[in-house]
C-alpha cells in the first residue's frame, strides 16, 4: 500500500510538472517528454537482470533536431551493461512522434537502488542554445531481494488497480472535505444559558 501511494504521489507531482511546463513553452516549439521504464527479473539467487526502456515523445508544434539520450546514472560497481547502450541519438523527432531505446543491465549485488530519469538535450533551429528534457524517474529497485508474499500481491495489483485505488482515493478525499463541517468559533461558547 505504501508503494501505491508513494506512487500515487510521483504521478500527480509529474503531470502537474508536465503540465506547469507545457503552459510555460511558446507556441510553435518543441515538447519532449519521456518515460523511463524497468523491469527487472531474478536470473538465479545470484543474478538479477534489468530491461530499461525510455520512451521519447515530442508533443509540441515543431520538430526537435539532434536529439541525444544519456542515461548513464547506472552505478559501475553494482551493474553491468550486457545488451546495449545507455545512450543513444536521433537526427529529428517531428511533432506527434515516438523514438524508444532499450538495454539491458545484469547486477550481482544485492541493494536498493535509486536511479536518476534520463536526460535528453536537443536543438531548436529558433535558439543556440541546447535544450534540456529528463525523463520520468523510477520507483527505488530492490536488487536481489526476496519477494514478501505482499510485495508479490502489490506487484501482481498495482499495474492492474494502482489507478483506480488513487482516483478514488482522491475522491474521497475532496468528499470528506466538502462534508466536514466547520469548528465554531472559541468566542461563541462563553456564553452563559439562563
């Protein structure tokens, strides 16, 4: 449940950072936004591998040009690369487009890990300057942990249920707001009955 709401949390704070940004970009520009995905899988009680996959979309009214994917935040000591890159660049993304990149990563060390998002930097023809997106971050990875039966129920419920459970949490939430009803005021209980 825990893991529910914390990402309940990084959802919301996300959009309404997508959102603030999108409003903030001017008219006839590009609008890069990326998702950052892991999945990981126990290989045996030694090994565990992750797939990452980052998708890049442009949701603006121009082309980006240049586009460059680093995500090198994977610690060296705890992860080697077998399958891939961590990085990868485009020529252009035209508006309404998708670009994915994938790898794969193999760790022999049992930890939790805290990934940074991905950074892309692309060129707008308008500005000299190179622009700047990061991806969406990820959830902290327990490598080589042993599932707990609830973190099997979680992981089995939450991509299944996690959406409805924060709508309705939310729902309720402004419900019982609207219903409480408000404290009177201090000042009004001195007042004496004959």
């Amino acid at each position: 449940m825990a893991n529910a709401f914390a990402l309940t949390i990084i959802s919301i704070l996300s959009m309404f950072l997508i959102c603030s940004s999108a409003f903030g970009e001017s008219g006839n520009s590009p609008f890069i936004m990326a998702h950052k995905r892991v999945s990981h899988r126990k290989l045996n009680s030694d090994l565990e591998r992750l797939s990452v996959s980052i998708d890049i979309y442009n949701r603006g009214s121009d082309t980006a040009y240049d586009l460059t994917l680093t995500d090198d935040t994977w610690a060296s000591e705890i992860f080697d690369s077998i399958i891939g890159n961590t990085s990868n660049s485009w020529e252009r993304l035209h508006p309404g487009s998708l670009v994915s990149h994938s790898f794969e990563l193999e760790s022999k060390v049992k930890t939790v890990y805290y990934g940074a998002p991905a950074l892309i930097t692309y060129r707008i023809p308008t500005k000299s300057k190179l622009q700047e997106a990061y991806s969406t971050p990820i959830l902290p990875l327990k490598i080589l942990s042993d599932p707990t039966a609830v973190n099997k129920i979680e992981i089995r419920l939450l991509p299944k249920y996690g959406s409805h459970v924060s709508v309705v949490l939310l729902i309720v939430f402004f419900a019982h707001a609207l219903t409480t009803p408000s404290k009177p005021n201090a000042g009004n209980g001195n007042k004496k009955r004959h």
